[in-house]
C-alpha cells in the first residue's frame, strides 16, 4: 500500500558523496563485513525500519511478536527450560523497547531509523534466533535424558552455547541503537 510507504532522505547530515544505502554501510564496513554483505545487509535493515516495521500499523511484528512473548509467558516458570526462557526474555524486552525507540525516534527524523536500522536488523536475528533455540531446548527436554540420541544432545549443547555466548551481544546493540543518530552524523566529510 503506498500510503504506508516510508522513506529515509538524503540530508545534509550524511555524507553527500555517498547514497543512504552507503552511509548505512558506512560502520559494517569499519567491521570489515565485505562489499556484497555490506549492500545487502543495508538493504534489508533499510526495509525493515523503513518499511515493515511501520506497514499495517504493525501487524508483520506482532506476528513475531506474539509467539514469543506466549512462549515466555507459558514456559516462564519451568525450571529445566529457565536457562532457555530468562535470556529470551532478556533480549526480547531488549528488542520490544528498540522497535518503539525506532518507530518514535524514526517518525520524527528518519535519519534516526536509517542510523539503527543495522544494529535493529541484528537485534532482531538474534532474539528470533533464541527464540527457535529455546523452542528445540524444550523439544530436547522432554526427552528423558537417557534416551536422547546425540543429536539431541548437541541441539541442547547448541542452546545453552547460543543463550551464553551469543545472545548476550542484544545489549551492545541495544545501546548501539539507543544512541541514536549523532555519534554516527558527527564526522564531517572531510574527515574522510
């Protein structure tokens, strides 16, 4: 629906000698990502912010968002899946106060959206990504443990690595995107 449409303009503030999608590119390629994920990456992060989050006020993220929180909510209290459940949960409260950070700072200035819209796109992966680990924990779980085969036993493994090495990255980025446009709109072209 073109009405719900949202743009990211060009503005003074990004460097002029580049696109918007370069100057979303512009910190991925400080972390050495490559040129074609780099690209890609600032795509869909740009549509994400740009055009999902907002289409149908909102309905593609409570499709998302709705699951989990039940999952959560009906799993909260287990006691063999709380190693699962609390990191989730964690960054899913990470990732429900970055959208609405996003959505309100990005109706204002789109500048905003455009410099959260990579470190949002991650935030994202990684609670989706928790939340289908802790989704196969539970399925591992039910097995009593001494008929698990092995494959079983790696997924759990998985988990647990997943929820204590990975998922903690949801805060950097948390504060990444909760520090808004200007640490990024600070350097002046000729700077570089």
């Amino acid at each position: 629906d073109p009405t719900l449409s949202r743009s990211v303009s060009q503005s003074f503030n990004l460097l002029p000698r580049l696109s918007v999608v370069e100057n979303v590119e512009l910190p991925l390629s400080y972390r050495g990502v490559s040129r074609s994920q780099r690209r890609q990456r600032a795509r869909q992060a740009l549509d994400l912010v740009g055009r999902k989050l907002p289409a149908h006020i909102g309905r593609y993220l409570r499709r998302f968002f709705h699951p989990v929180m039940q999952f959560i909510e009906d799993n909260q209290e287990d006691p063999a899946l709380a190693e699962f459940v609390l990191p989730l949960a964690k960054a899913f409260s990470r990732l429900q106060q970055a959208t609405a950070w996003v959505a309100q700072q990005g109706l204002r200035d789109p500048e905003e959206a455009g410099a959260a819209a990579s470190d949002y796109l991650r935030l994202f992966a990684l609670v989706a990504l928790a939340f289908m680990w802790a989704r196969m924990a539970q399925v591992v779980l039910a097995i009593p443990e001494a008929d698990r085969p092995p494959f079983h036993k790696s997924k759990l493994a998985t988990a647990r690595f997943y929820m204590t090495r990975i998922l903690p990255q949801s805060s950097g980025l948390f504060a990444a995107i909760n520090a808004g446009a200007a640490p990024i709109m600070a350097p002046e072209e000729a700077w570089f």
